[in-house]
C-alpha cells in the first residue's frame, strides 16, 4: 500500500481558538460572556465543520454573468456560488451585521460582532466584502442625518431575515483611480422635478448583486477634486427586479476572491438621492472607508489565524527526517513566528474594533478619538501586510502541497493579497496616517501605549516594552525632524513610520494582554508570543537617501556621491 497523508483537519475554530477565548475572558464581563459564548461556539462548528467542508466543494465554482435573456432582453443576471447563497443566509440570520446594532451589549456590541466576523470570515471565501460594505452604509446612513434613507434602508442592513436582508455596495473606483478619488468622472444630473440620475462608469464594484450602493458623483456644475463630489444613494433594481439604468459590462478576472462578483459597471440614468449635501462626497463616505477598513483588519486576522491552524495541524501529522514538523526546531520556529504575527495582529484589530464600539455608544474618553482615527488605517496596513506574509508561508509550511489547487490552500494566499490593495493600498493608508496626525503628533498612540504598558510586571516583559518604547521616542524624533523637512522626504518615510507604529501599538496591547493572561489564567503563551513578536522588530524606520531612491527607482544614474550613514541611524539598520 502506497503512503497516502492525511490532510490537515480543523475542529471547531471557537473552541480550538486560545487567543481569542482568552480575549473575550479579559474584556468581556463574565455574564456578556456566557450569554454570547453558544453563539460564538456555534459559529466556530460551522466555520469548523459544514461551511470549510462546503468551501472545499465549491472551489471550483464562480459567480457567472448572463447579460443577455433567451429573447435578447438585457438582464445583467450575475447568478452566486453556492457557497456565497449559503454565506449570506448564516450571515443574515447569525446577525453578523444585525449585532453591532442591535446593541445588546453596549459599546462591546462590536466585540461581539466582529469576533462573529472573525469565525465566519475563512470559511466563506471573502463573504466578509458584502458584509463589510453593509455594515460600512449603514453607519454612514445612521451618521448622516437623513431620516428618510436610514429608515429606508438600515433595517433591511441589519436584518436577521435572509429574506429581508440587503447588502450594499461601495461604489468608489473608477478607470482615473482607486486611490485619487477626487478624479472621478461620474456625473449627477438633477431633473425638472428635482430628481437625480448618475451617468458614468464604475470600474471596480465589489458583490455587484447588492441591493443598494453608497456612490460618488460629481453634480453637475460642481468643481473639482473630492469636495465637488457628492454622496449619493443608489437602489439597484426596480419592483420588477430590474437594473435601474445600470449595465454591468463585465466581471473582473481576478487573481484572488474569485467568489466576489467583481464589475464594471456603466450608470446610464441611474436613479440617486444624494445622502447630504451635494459637495465634500469623499468626506461624507469616509465612515463608511473606516467601518470597511475595520473589517479588513478582522478578515486579515481570520486569514492568518486559519493559515496557522492548518499550518500547525498538519505539522502534527506530517513526518519527514525521523520526526513530525512540529518536532523539527526551524518548523517549529516557523510556526512560532506566524503564530506570533498573526497574535499582535488580532489584539490590535481587536482593539480598534473595541474603540469603534465606544465611539459609537458615546463612551469613549478624551484620548478615544484620536486614537481611533490614527490607529483605523494603521490596524488596516499593518495587518494586510502580516496576513500576506503569513500566508506565504502557510503554503509553505506544505511544501509543495500548498502549491496544489485542490488542496484549497492557494486561495489563503490569493485572498490574502486583497487585503492590503483594496480599501486603500499600504502606501495610501501610510499618507492617510500623516494625514490623522493632529497636532500633538503620536501623542495619543504613546498615552495608549503607556496605559498597555503600566499593567505590566512580568519581568520576561520588560524588554519587549522597552523596544515599543524606544521604537515609539525614535518615531517621535523622526516625526519632529520630518515635519520640518519638506513634504516628500515626510511621504518617502511614511509606509516604515506607519508600520512602526502598527509593530509597536501590536507589542504594547500583546504586553497587557500577556501579563493579564499570567495572572488569570496562569499562562504564559501570549508571553510568548509577545517576546517573539518583539524578537522580530518592531522599528523599521531605517535612513533611506532619498536620491537613491530616486536613482533606484526610475534607474537613473546616481548623480552625487551618498552621504555616510549617520551612527544614529545606522543601529536601525537591518
Ligand atoms: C474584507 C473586508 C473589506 C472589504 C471591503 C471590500 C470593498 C472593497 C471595495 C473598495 O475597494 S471601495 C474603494 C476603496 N477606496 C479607497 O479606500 C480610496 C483610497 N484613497 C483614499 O483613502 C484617499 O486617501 C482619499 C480618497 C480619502 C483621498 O481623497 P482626497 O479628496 O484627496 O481627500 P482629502 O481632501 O485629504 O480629505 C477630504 C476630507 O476627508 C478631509 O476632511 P476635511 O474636509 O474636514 O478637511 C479629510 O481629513 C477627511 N478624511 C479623509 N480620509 C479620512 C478622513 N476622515 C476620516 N477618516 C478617513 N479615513
């Protein structure tokens, strides 16, 4: 008889989950707790269990686009997977939206959501793209003061009734850009009788079968760049089920999140209402860009903690050079490293979701805010960039079994690279950083850092803390320098300063949460993994000369000779 591998299995991903269990022990009281615990475990059956067994099955399949009937009528039907049907019942009815705003559990409301989120999220093949754009119209409708579409259309969001539920789209890019926004074409027109319509084209339309879509549009007349643009309200179908004025031109051919049906769109006389006023559209979405940006972070978690549970169950299984991986000290030390990473990843992704809740609830205190608003963009870049990374190396921790489609494993690390380009590339979200920063800088990271760090007595801590501290002062003195510098040295740094800052905030929560776990529950693996984590590094803010990367970058002759390194900021260097 051949040898033939088992393959890795998963048991239910609640129960099997010691980071999160143990998180939802320290922020949770024990009665929130106990009441939400079977619906967690329930979640953690199916993601486990039904869903990552249907998810398998439906590998091959993909959304398909017919935009021609039998009789030459135009229908632009895009019919789902049946994995995707399957996802959008358990998200409707296991309220993966509907939570966070029925509050049940004041500002941990969120807490409780979004760990729902974090259980569903590696099961469902990106499902999580709808739902973040759902719960991102949602609270941009509720914040924006209109009445009459909040009560239009929040309570098909949030609703627990497959058959009620919508989701919503998140119309932003167009052929000038994802990023510069401002350039959009798309114009609004406003009709004898005061109504509007939207003529242009859409160019990157996520889950195109929603029912609804928060979109830009340039009114007629209006100037240019972000502030001439307008939000506006678009219902997709008619009462007979028809496209109101939308065509969907075609389905993009991605190379990752292939159950994502993906379009172009061109608007021909789509009916609109406009959700405020009609100019500053791009601040008027930017509620909506920070709910979704939360939900990347969630989904960013979710990948690298399945990428690590097969990746670690495996390792038990597998036997090469007389032992199992797990037993080989660089596999272990392997998975260690991704355990770790995806570790700090979860706390700082969970402590956004945490402040997104008080914000929310107004019980948020003075230093809330800020500190939301600075680390909502570092939690998105950092942790894309972490479950990229850490899904490589899940497929590598296969050898070349990772490499093979029918393992189902490829797609952590194709949906994975989604993360750090939608919503804002790393680059954009790093500038998005400079841009939150008030004037007292970093101030409200170190307050944040400082009450992580005052809990803290493990002496095996002190030099992790220390290295958030020193990576944090020499930020500080980088920010003090740059913004004295002209602008571009400032962005040229922007992306090593951001991701410091992710490192460090990550280490500091890890830090809290450790020496909390220590005295709790007497263990010492998030210890572990934060002494690891801060191994690895935590400042990458190194001296870069900006004529090198200049020269490098257009490879272009290096006109002058580059200045030594200076001592100071050579013992950044790695
Ligand atoms: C799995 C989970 C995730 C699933 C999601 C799936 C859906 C994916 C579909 C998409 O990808 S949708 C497209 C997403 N596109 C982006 O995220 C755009 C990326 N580009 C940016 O974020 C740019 O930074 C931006 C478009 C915002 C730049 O535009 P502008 O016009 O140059 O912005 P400007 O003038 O700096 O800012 C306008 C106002 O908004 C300013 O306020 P004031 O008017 O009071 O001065 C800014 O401070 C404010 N602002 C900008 N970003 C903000 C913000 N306020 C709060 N939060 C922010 N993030």
């Amino acid at each position: 008889m051949p040898f033939t591998q088992t393959p890795p299995a998963l048991g239910n991903q609640y129960d099997d989950d010691r980071v999160l269990r143990s998180y939802l022990a320290r922020v949770l009281p024990a009665d929130v707790l106990a009441e939400i615990e079977p619906a967690l475990r329930e979640m953690g059956r199916l993601s486990g269990g039904p869903l990552y067994e249907m998810q398998l099955a439906d590998r091959l399949n993909e959304p398909r686009l017919t935009q021609w009937s039998a009789w030459g009528e135009r229908i632009d039907h895009i019919e789902l997977t049946p994995l995707w049907r399957q996802a959008e019942r358990i998200a409707a009815e296991h309220g993966v939206v509907a939570t966070a705003y029925e509050r049940r559990h004041g500002a941990l409301s969120r807490v409780h959501q979004f760990a729902l989120a974090y259980l569903f999220t590696p099961s469902t093949d990106i499902y999580s793209c709808p739902l973040a754009m759902t719960d991102g119209a949602a609270r941009t409708l509720l914040d924006s003061g209109n009445a009459a579409l909040a009560d239009r259309a929040v309570a098909h969001l949030t609703s627990r009734d497959p058959a009620e539920f919508w989701t919503s789209g998140q119309w932003m890019t167009e052929t000038t850009g994802g990023s510069d926004v401002g350039l959009s074409e798309t114009v609004a027109r406003q009709d004898a009788d005061g109504g509007w319509t939207l003529h242009g084209r859409k160019w990157f339309t996520s889950a195109a079968t929603s029912q609804m879509a928060l979109t830009l549009a340039r009114p007629e007349g209006s100037g240019a760049g972000g502030r001439g643009l307008a939000l506006f309200y678009v219902e997709t179908r008619d009462e007979n089920g028809r496209l109101r004025g939308i065509t969907v031109d075609r389905l993009k051919d991605k190379l990752g999140t292939r159950k994502l049906p993906t379009a172009e769109l061109t608007l021909n006389g789509t009916p609109a209402i406009p959700v405020g006023a009609l100019s500053e559209g791009v601040r008027a979405i930017t509620p909506m860009l920070n709910v979704t940006r939360t939900w990347n972070a969630v989904s960013a978690s979710a990948l690298m903690r399945r990428g690590v549970a097969l990746a670690r169950d495996y390792a038990r299984r597998r036997f090469a050079f007389g032992a199992t991986l797990d037993q080989q000290p660089l596999h272990a030390d392997t998975l260690a490293w991704m355990q770790a990473e995806s570790e700090g990843a979860f706390h700082l992704t969970f402590r956004v979701v945490e402040l997104l809740g008080q914000l929310e609830s107004g019980e948020m205190d003075d230093n809330g805010p800020a500190l939301l608003r600075l680390l909502t963009p570092i939690a998105k870049l950092t942790t894309a960039r972490q479950s990229v990374a850490v899904a490589s190396e899940a497929i590598e921790a296969f050898g070349g079994s990772g490499y093979v489609e029918d393992t189902g494993l490829p797609a952590l690390l194709r949906d994975s690279q989604v993360l750090s380009i939608w919503e804002g590339t790393t680059n954009v979200l790093s500038l998005d950083v400079l841009r939150a920063l008030g004037p007292s800088g970093i101030e409200p990271l170190q307050r944040e850092v400082r009450r992580c760090l005052a809990s803290v007595c493990e002496p095996s801590l002190a030099a992790p803390a220390r290295a958030v501290e020193s990576a944090l002062e020499h930020a500080d003195a980088w920010l003090a320098r740059a913004t004295t510098a002209d602008r571009p040295a400032l962005e040229a740094d922007a992306r090593r300063f951001a991701l410091t800052l992710g490192r460090a905030v990550e280490v500091a929560l890890l830090c809290a949460h450790a020496q909390w776990s220590l005295d709790a529950e007497h263990d010492g693996r998030a210890a572990a993994a934060t002494r690891r984590l801060a191994a690895d590094g935590i400042d990458l803010i190194v001296h870069v000369d900006r004529a090198d990367s200049a020269a490098l970058a257009r490879d272009e002759p290096v006109a002058t000779a580059t200045p030594a390194v200076e001592v100071e900021d050579a013992r950044h260097i790695r």
